[in-house]
C-alpha cells in the first residue's frame, strides 16, 4: 500500500528565505507526481506535475525534483513571500492504484513579512 | 474555462437528511474523482468514475453513500441518512486522462447538525 510522509509538518520562515519541502513515498512504481496548494478554507490549486520519467519541474519561483528510485521529491521555493503562505500536499499516482492519487499530510507553511 | 464547478459551497444538513453535492468538471475532462477532507485529516480518496460507469469506489463507504456521472449533466455524490461524522470537506477533481495532471473544485463544506 503506497503512504506518502511530507516533512517537515509545518514550517515558518521570514520572508525572502529560499527553502525546501520534502516528500517521500514508499513504493517508487509510480505514473507521476504532483504538488498542490490548499489555503485555509478552499479548494486545491495544482503547482506543478512531474511525470515518473521526469526529474524536475519548474514553474516561476517553484522548482520540483523527482528521485522516483528513491521514493522522494522536494518542491524548492525561491525568495518566498508572505502571499506563499499556504499547506502543500504532496500526492503521488501509483502504477498499482489505479486513477487515484495518495496524499501526504502536507506541509503548512508560514511566510512572516 | 470555468474550471471544476462544485456546489453548493457550503451544506448544512441535519442527522437523517440526505446530501446531494454536485461536480461539473472541465471542459474535455472525462475522468471525475471524489475525495473527502476529514476536519484536521488528509485527503482520502472515494470514487472514481468516468461517463455513466463507477470505475473504482474502494474508498467510499459501503453503505450510505453513492456516486454517479451521468451521461448528461455533472457527477453527483449523495450521502443518505447523514451523520455528524459524515461532516467533512468533500473535494471533486477531473482530468482528461491517466497520465494527466488533476485539476481540484474549491469543495463542498458538509455540516450535518
């Protein structure tokens, strides 16, 4: 049974800091990887999707890398900002799971001005 | 594109009631999804479906609950007989496709009073 961790649970940090979410899963059989973000109270916006053939993904101040061997990605966020102030998930679509995807618990990020 | 449409926003049902919460996912998205969002929990995943078929509901309850995608009109997810602890975040998500990305609604706020 796939389990995705995300560490650290929560982070707070003072803006401007570059920093780094991890995420691990245990089976490494995977299709693809994908970030999310989820403010309090709303729905999920998707960051960025990384096919399991891929290593990273870049988007604006957003980079995700991809060790599918490892079972582990980190989604890297530059210069952050108090509006990055969000959770992250983390969710994986494993090759034995069907369509569905495992979530982590995510991270909950704090971006103090 | 209007993206994934869930309503109502919010539902306040009272214990014995019935639920009917709605999906409308994008424009050529055939794959619908359904996950529920437990107060202070992850992400759990429900159903599954595509046009007029139930493709995989292993995470949905065996009894009370039931989903649908209709060869017209958006996904419904219908939760007879509500109880308190059926008071969650139910999240609905689409995409065009196995190896594509999901795209999330902003969800539907049980309360079951």
């Amino acid at each position: 049974k796939q389990e995705v961790t995300q560490i650290p649970a929560a982070l707070s940090v003072p803006e401007g800091e570059n920093l780094v979410l991890n995420c691990s899963f245990t089976d490494s059989a995977i299709y693809n990887l994908q970030w999310f973000r989820q403010d309090p109270g709303k729905g999920l916006t998707s960051l960025l999707l990384i096919q399991s053939s891929q290593r990273e993904q870049t988007s604006g101040r957003l980079n995700a890398s991809l060790d599918k061997s490892s079972g582990r990605s980190t989604l890297y966020i530059a210069a952050s900002q108090p509006g990055d102030s969000a959770t992250y998930l983390c969710a994986v679509r494993g090759e034995t799971s069907g369509s569905r995807l495992t979530f982590g618990e995510g991270t909950q990020l704090t971006v103090n001005p | 594109n209007a993206g994934v449409m869930q309503n109502p926003r919010h539902l306040v049902r009272r214990r014995g009631q019935e639920a009917r919460l709605r999906c409308s996912p994008m424009k050529g998205h055939s794959h619908v999804y359904w996950y529920r969002q437990l107060p202070e929990e992850g992400l759990k995943f429900m159903v599954y479906l595509q046009k007029e078929n139930i493709i995989d509901e292993s995470g949905m309850p065996k009894e009370r609950f039931s989903a649908e995608f209709p060869k017209e009109g958006p996904s419904i997810l219908r939760i007879q007989q509500v109880v308190r602890g059926d008071s969650a975040a139910y999240f609905c998500a689409s995409s065009p496709g196995y190896n594509y990305g999901y795209t999330f609604g902003s969800g539907t706020r049980l309360t079951v009073v």
